[in-house]
C-alpha cells in the first residue's frame, strides 16, 4: 500500500471508536502569503487556523516527528509530515478532539463572553459539538500509528513533539495519563521505579510501556489541567522517594519536591506540564546517578555537595560551606578538591550550568529568568559561564535541546 491507502485504512480503524477526522493539505497552505481561504468547510478552517503557527515552526525546524498540539479552546491536534526526500509533499492533520470532559462547557462559556448573533453562536455550537472526546494517551498511540502511516517508522509515544500556545490559556485537555484501564499497572511501574532508583539512562523506555496501560487514578474533577498537575505531582512524590532509596539524600530529594511542586503549579497548558514532568525526571536521574559515584567520599563532603545542591540558587561562599563542614576554610578547599578532582568554585559553576541545563531544556523561562534563579548576578556572568562550561551559549543549549 501507498502512502495515501494506509492514512485511508488509518482512518477507517480511527473511525471504528472515535469519530475523527484525517484530512492531508499542500504544504502551498503555509505559504509565507498566508492561507489562500479555499478551505472546503468550517472544521478545515478550523484546522488551518489552529496550527498554521506551529506548523510552520515544526517545518522550521526540521521536524519529523509527529506534532501534538492542545490550544486555547481546550482542543487537541495531530500533526504529521511526509517528506519526499528533503522536500514536503503532504501535511497530514488529525483532529479536533477533545481530551476533557469539560473541553465544550468551556468553549460554550468563552463564546458567550463575545457578543455574537443567536445565528453565528448557533453555527459555532454546530461545529463544536461533534468533536469527539478522546483519552490523551489514545491520541498518543493514533500520532505514533499515524508516523508509521507516513514514514514506515516505529517511534515511541516520548518521540512526540508537543507544541503550546504562548498567552494564558485557562482550561485545557487532560493529563498526560494512560487509559481507564490499571490491569498490568502495577508491573510497569516497578520497573519504572528501579530504574529511578538505579538511575538508569533509558527510564523513558519503562515510562513509556507504563504510558500505555492506566490513566491515572479515575477521578474527575471537571478541570482537565488540574487533573494534570495533580498526576504530575503524583509522578513527582514518586521520583522524590524512588530517589532517596537510590542514594540521594532525603534533604535534597523533599527540597527538590517543593519546587518542582511550585513549578508544576505555575504551569498553564498540558505540553508545559508534560515538558516539566521530563525535567523533574532528567534531574532526579542525573542526581541518583551522581551519588552513586560518590559513595567513596567522605561524609563531611558529601554532606557539602548536599549544601550545594540545596542552595544551588543562592549566594554560595567558602566560609558557610567550611562551617557546614567543621573544617576551616583552608583545610575544607584542600580536602574538597583531593576528593572531588575539582575546586569548590569549579563545583559550584558546573552544578549552577547543570540546573540551567534542565531549565534552557525543559521550561519556558527566558536567559536573565535563568540567570535570576540560579543567582549568577547578571546575564553576561551567566551567558560566558554557560558558554565556558557548556561549550555553547544558552540559546544554542535551548534550541538543540528544548523539549517542547
């Protein structure tokens, strides 16, 4: 089968639970002229009108991985691209759905806000209320089936790129759970859990075939987002405890849990979420790893990597770290630095360009946000401290590695 037979046979099996849509445009569409308005209905324009920014930024960055968009209204979209060669051929759109429950009393209440005539409400409400819901980790394994279709590639459901609105958005679809289902759960999570504990690389993989088989506990509380953010938080107490028993000590894991617990909640869309939860990760990880490496150290240092690691985004001086020891100043560098490899101000800046890391990666702060938070005293300090550790400037470090 071609390209164009395997979307139709897509489609068909889609439409045997959900009634969605799978409709394939020109790439002429994003045209820098902007739309031509020839769309054949009011979901086309719908369409056209909800990705042409972020397709445009996918094709940009030469993405071919499948793109999922949730927007303002609470609506989800599937995007995929086929290539010819280096050149686009098709832009494959599937959607709208809905991942909440309460997706269409919000639209119905933001188009109310505006004074529209009884008629065009009507029309809009119409266009709204065929749009099926669907549990978001099944559209997960529709944009995953919808890439083979395209590309004849296996990826996994962490290979999706996630795109998000850039203003507030005051409702959105549901969490970045699994299914209704929790038989085999509780297998999955174990393995889940061991590699945390070991802080083993490839925990995606174990996150991924947990992914596939529960969406979270069964609650609905008629907000999709926070239903999100608590499972964040639920993934989050996890990888905090998972942690501790993998080495890290019980001081940095619960600090750490409180501000990642403040960062989910600042949190205003499902993919800013989704992107948080893969830096929580990232960072419980690499800290597991790294205090299995030093189990050789002494106790006195380090319980002054803990200090470090707890006030990373403070003013950090020789003579607290010193007293936190009980050694003086003199004797804690020497003994620091026989132990380490490195100084303690070399310590201190590659642990600060670490957290940046995580931070240029996995949120949408700005460069002097970053550089705010992590206390480097200006953005000029903070840009040649990352150049000079990293290798690169923040924005190169964002741009090869930002996971939204």
């Amino acid at each position: 089968m071609d390209v164009r037979q395997k979307l139709d046979f897509l489609e068909q099996l889609i439409r045997c639970c959900h009634d969605i849509s799978l409709r394939s445009y020109p790439p002429q569409l994003l045209s820098e002229s902007g739309f031509p308005g020839q769309a054949s209905d009011s979901d086309s324009l719908l369409i056209l009108l909800n990705l042409e920014a972020h397709l445009r930024k996918h094709i940009r960055d030469n993405a071919r991985e499948p793109l999922f968009l949730a927007d303002q209204l609470g609506l989800i979209w599937i995007a995929g691209l086929e290539y010819q060669e280096d050149s686009l051929k098709q832009i494959h759109i599937l959607g709208p759905a809905y991942s909440g429950k309460n997706s269409f009393q919000v639209i119905r209440g933001k188009l109310e806000e505006h004074n529209l005539s009884v008629a065009v409400r009507a029309r809009m409400f119409r266009i709204f209320q065929h749009i099926p819901v669907i549990p978001t980790n099944q559209l997960f394994q529709y944009a995953v089936m919808l890439h083979y279709c395209i590309t004849g590639q296996r990826i996994s459901t962490n290979d999706i790129r996630f795109a998000e609105e850039s203003g507030r958005i005051s409702s959105s679809s549901e969490a970045n759970l699994i299914t209704t289902e929790h038989r085999g759960i509780w297998m999955a999570e174990q393995e889940f859990m061991n590699m945390l504990r070991e802080g083993n690389p490839n925990y995606l993989e174990a996150l991924a075939r947990s992914s596939s088989m529960s969406n979270g506990p069964r609650f609905d509380i008629g907000d999709s987002l926070r239903s999100a953010k608590s499972t964040a938080i639920v993934l989050l107490t996890l990888c905090s405890r998972a942690s501790i028993e993998g080495g890290v000590s019980s001081a940095v894991a619960y600090t750490l849990n409180d501000y990642y617990m403040q960062m989910i909640e600042d949190c205003q869309s499902i993919p800013e979420v989704t992107n948080t939860c893969n830096t929580i990760l990232a960072d419980y990880v690499q800290r597991v790893r790294q205090s299995k490496s030093d189990s050789s150290l002494s106790l006195q240092i380090r319980n002054a990597c803990d200090y470090i690691s707890l006030h990373i985004r403070e003013k950090l001086s020789m003579d607290v770290l010193a007293k936190e020891a009980g050694y003086t100043e003199y004797y804690f560098s020497h003994k620091f630095k026989q132990e380490m490899g490195v100084s303690v101000a070399d310590y201190i800046r590659r642990e600060k360009v670490r957290q940046a890391k995580l931070l240029l990666s996995g949120t949408k702060m700005n460069i002097q946000e970053i550089s705010d938070e992590l206390n480097f005293g200006s953005r000029s300090y903070f840009s040649s401290t990352f150049q000079k550790e990293a290798g690169m400037s923040p924005s190169e470090y964002r741009e090869r590695n930002r996971k939204e």
